[in-house]
C-alpha cells in the first residue's frame, strides 16, 4: 500500500521540550509503520527559539514547500499550532490534518507554569505574551480557524491532562468546519502510548 501524499509528522513541544520528532514520531514507533505501509514520511524539525507562532508557521511552510504535492499533516500537542498556522497562511501546501493531543492554550494553572518555565530557559516577555496568548489553539484567532477549509481530524488526549484538555478538542471541533473527532489515544511521549500505535495509525491513514 502506498499513497500519493507525502505524510508529514510535527513534534510537540515548546522552546527546551526534549522530545524532538525521535521522541514524539521515531521511537514510539510512529514514523517507522508509517513507513512500513509505504508512506512517504517527513519528520521537520520545528524552530529550536520562535519569537511567534507566525515564525513556526513560515517554517513548517517552507518544508511543505519543498514536497512534491500537498501533505497529510500530523501534528502533536503545541505542534498542532504550528501546523494550523501553516495551513491557514499556505493552505495550498496542506491537503488534510490530524492533530493528535492539542494543547490546551487558554488554561490560567497551564499558562502560568509554561511563563515561569519560559522565562527560567531566558525567553524574555513579550515572546511568552505572544507564545502564549490566551487562544483555544495558541497563535490563531477564532476566525482563522473558521477559515481553515482543509479537512481535520481530531484526537484526543485519553485520559486528558493538564495540558491535554478535552474542551480544546470540542472547541476545536466547533471552530473548525471540516473538523471530525477521531478516538482517543495517549500523548506518543508518555509510556502508556504502548498499545495504542495501530490505533493512530488507522487515523492517519483515514486521512490520507
């Protein structure tokens, strides 16, 4: 089995997060069955110091721009910001996305303890204020979302988490108008992902 569109696979994170697309897409195991079933996989690194979302969007842009036709784009936890800002500045560059455990971007106990971790890593204010700016998905209004037209599969975190809420997820599906609610599955960093990589992958493939 092959497909014609080239599946690109975005890592979570923000500024000195570990995980990287080895821990987030490689070593879960992700990357290599996708690959398997003959996926043509790409897995970018995103901007180690972004100064906006804007900044990860134009990234992610240009390693689209370089495929040889519009992506399926996965996308996990802060991430799913980057592609989304992607696909509403470059929409012709992204074909469908599954976004895998969006992080939630409007939580009061959430964002105060990613300001304190952003300013200890010597960021300094007005990137966080921009970082984190109080949206359901950090770095797109609810209009821009609105606008988004390719189609979206959600997944939720299962069990949520602080930073992993369900009501990101809902909200989500209620902004974006081609958005659809997939199964849930546990965040690929956390060890009790085990399991659950068939699962994941179906979904990618359903949107291919």
């Amino acid at each position: 089995m092959s497909t014609d569109r080239p599946v690109v696979l975005v890592h979570g994170g923000l500024y000195d997060e570990p995980h990287g697309a080895d821990g987030c897409w490689e070593r879960p195991g992700v990357a290599p069955a996708l690959r398997t079933l003959g996926y043509e996989v790409h897995t970018p690194g995103r901007p180690a110091r972004p100064q906006s979302w804007a900044d990860e969007g134009r990234h992610l842009a240009d390693e689209l721009a370089r495929l040889r036709s519009p992506a399926v784009v996965v996308a996990a936890s802060d991430g799913c910001s980057a592609a989304l800002r992607a696909a509403a500045d470059r929409p012709e560059l992204v074909g469908s996305l599954v976004l895998c455990w969006p992080a939630t971007g409007d939580d009061d106990e959430v964002d105060a303890a990613e300001r304190r971790r952003l300013l200890t890593a010597g960021v300094d204010p007005a990137t966080i204020d921009r970082l984190l700016d109080r949206e359901v998905q950090r770095g797109l209004r609810p209009d821009e979302l609105r606008a988004i037209a390719q189609p979206v599969l959600l997944v939720p975190a299962e069990p949520e988490d602080p930073c992993h809420r369900l009501r990101t997820v809902a909200e989500l599906r209620h902004l974006l108008p081609r958005a659809t609610v997939g199964l849930g599955t546990p965040p690929s960093v956390h060890r009790s992902f085990d399991g659950h990589l068939g699962a994941l992958v179906s979904l990618v493939h359903v949107m291919t």
